[in-house]
C-alpha cells in the first residue's frame, strides 16, 4: 500500500479549496439571480394563473 505523501495531502486540499470555492460563487450568483428572477417567476406564476382562470371561464 502507497503511504500518501504530504504533496498528495496538499493537492487534496487545493482540490477541495478549489471546489469549495467554486461552489460558494456558484451559490451566490444563484442567489443573487434568484432575487432577481423571484418577482418577475411570480409574476409569470400570476400570469399563468389568470390564463388558467379565463379558460375555465371560457371552457
């Protein structure tokens, strides 16, 4: 069995820095979007709702 060298540990851990980096900017553009689209994808959900109403209205 190979004993995993202090480089390897290193590599590791940039690799999971690099993720974990990663991950966090994705989660705030993801929020910062998220703000963003909430009001006009309620805005649609409204829409869609009104539409919904007019077909049974009109079926």
């Amino acid at each position: 069995m190979a004993k995993s060298s202090s480089t390897d540990v290193k590599k590791q851990q940039r690799c999971y820095e690099k993720v974990l980096l990663f991950v966090n900017v994705t989660w705030n553009l993801f929020e910062f979007n998220n703000r963003k689209f909430f009001a006009s994808t309620l805005s649609l959900y409204h829409l869609k709702d009104v539409k919904d109403v007019w077909y049974t209205v009109l079926i």
